[in-house]
C-alpha cells in the first residue's frame, strides 16, 4: 500500500508595506481642517483681554469669597480687616512717633500715619497675594480653562475691597483729630484707582515670577519692608532730607517712588494740614504714568506665559 503523496505548501501572500505614518505638518493640517486648535494655547492679545472680561464675574466672585473666608476662623471675623492696619499704626506710632520723634514738625501726625500706614497696607498686601496667585491656586489652574489673570486680578480686587473697608475706620480716626469733610477728599477717589491699577500691575508681573520661581515669595517681606521705609510711610520725606547733601538723584528717586506718590496723594486729599507744597513736582502725571505702566507692563508680561502656568 502506498502512501498518497503530499501536495507542495501553497505559496506565501506577498507582504503588503504598512502605511507610513502621517508626518506632524500632515497631523496639524488634519486638526486645523476639524477646527481642533492646542490645548492651553495663548490667544492673541485682544481675545485674551475679550476671555477676561467675560470671566469678570468670577473675578469679583472669587475676590469676595475670599475676602470673607480670609478671617473666618477668628472670633472677631472681618473686625481684623480694620484691626490689622491699626495695629501696625499704634505700633509705627509708638516706636517712630514716640520713641524716635519723627513726628517733630508733621502737624496732624496721627492722621498723617495712619493714612500712610492704611495705603501702603493695600500695596504691599496686594504684591503678597500677587506672588502666591498661581502657585496657591495650582488645582484650579490645572483643573479648569480660563484666562490665568483672572486671579491675581481677583486677589488684588480682594485687597481693594479690603481696603473699603478700611477706610471706614480711617473717616472716623479723621473724625477724632478734627478732619472733615471738604472738597479736596474727592480726591481720594482717583488717587485710589490709580494706586489700585499700579499695584494689579504689580501683582501681575509677580504672580508670573513667582509661578516659575517660588522662593520669591520668602524674599518679599524683606523687600517690602525696605520699600516701606523709603516710601515716608511713617515720616515725612522732604524733612529727613531737608538740608541733607544727597545726591540729586537720591533726591529724584524719592519723590518718584510710586508708592510715596499714592501716599502723599491721599495724604494730600485727606489731611488738611498736608499743603501741595509737601507734593514731587508733577504729582499727577507721575501718579498716572506709573499706573499705565504697571499695569499695561504687568498684564502683557503675565500674558506672554499664558500657556506655562500650571505645568510641569
């Protein structure tokens, strides 16, 4: 008995190529053609102002709920908003007014510090929160879209808010030492929008800063704290440099520090005794170019960054 023999294997199909994979141009060219644009991508300028002001009321929002979170676990609450800036007020005055005499030659000194005291409170709070914008609001940032400014924008409105209240305090302190009201203390309202837009630059520029470089924040004390004492918070700058030989341009920087500027505007609004010749030349215009420029500096470098907050 034979054994059938065995047919031949047929033979292999031919082995089709795998399609190339499409190249990054032709990717691209795919998603722009289905309208997909890139994750976290920075809008253009004007439609990034647009996002903002859509957002606004979140601004606001936020800025409340923050502020009235902010003390609520104090037995006194939102007092502290006042008590605060008093505080350092009575302390500046018992060591500069008191134990130094600085307050020889300011008449009104108690009106004149705390005014001071209660403005410069907004700008160097507004900076702090500034610095901790992104880095202490990283699980928003990364769980939501939405313009990044928004919040240091939120946080500066907070202090302003802040401030408001503030200023209820510092009317009844005027009150007390024979300061009422008169025209010059409309003043006071441009001379705050003008401090607000500066100190929102500011805070701009930091909370970028500080999102990608995070000890900033540990060296802001000791920087504001040397800004406060070149900024007459507690003293008058034209006396301690009365008849002092220092350079001309020592001299030129103290007058244009932005922050004695604002200073002197409310002092000037406020306290009567605070004549226009206490005020830097210009006080106005100096006033006003160092709030455009904070600002408008500010938001646009803040903005250059718009698609690196919260990464990495």
């Amino acid at each position: 008995m034979t054994s059938p023999s065995l047919a031949p294997p047929a033979p292999a199909p031919p082995l089709t190529p795998a399609p190339a994979a499409p190249t990054s141009e032709e990717l691209r060219a795919l998603a722009l053609r289905h309208g997909l644009t890139v994750s976290g991508a920075r809008p253009s300028l004007p439609a990034y102002v647009r996002r903002l002001w859509s957002r606004r009321d979140f601004i606001t929002a936020f800025a409340t709920a923050k502020l009235t979170a902010q003390y609520s676990q104090a037995r006194l609450g939102q007092i502290w908003q006042v008590m605060t800036p008093l505080l350092n007020a009575a302390v500046y005055y018992a060591i500069f007014g008191v134990l130094m005499d600085v307050r020889h030659g300011i008449p009104d000194y108690v009106p004149f510090l705390i005014t001071g005291v209660f403005v410069w409170t907004f700008t160097s709070q507004t900076l702090m929160v500034g610095t901790r914008a992104i880095s202490g609001n990283l699980g928003l940032v990364r769980a939501l879209h939405f313009p990044r400014a928004s919040l240091p924008i939120a946080l500066a409105l907070q202090q302003l808010q802040q401030l408001l209240f503030s200023l209820g305090a510092l009317v009844v302190i005027l009150f007390c030492f024979g300061e009422f009201p008169r025209p010059s203390w409309l003043l006071a309202v441009p001379a705050l929008v003008l401090q607000a837009l500066f100190s929102t630059g500011l805070a701009l520029a930091m909370a970028r800063l500080a999102a990608r470089t995070p000890d900033i924040a540990q060296l802001m004390p000791f920087l504001l704290r040397t800004w406060m004492y070149a900024s007459g918070v507690m003293w008058s700058i034209s006396q301690v440099t009365a008849g002092r030989d220092l350079p001309r341009a020592v001299e030129l920087l103290l007058q244009a520090n932005p922050a004695a500027v604002y200073i002197d505007l409310m002092r000037f609004a406020l306290v009567e005794s605070f004549s226009t010749d206490l005020l830097p030349p210009h006080v106005w215009a100096l006033a006003a170019g160092w709030a455009v420029l904070a600002f408008a500096g500010g938001f646009v470098y803040f903005w250059k960054a718009e698609e690196t907050y919260g990464r990495g």
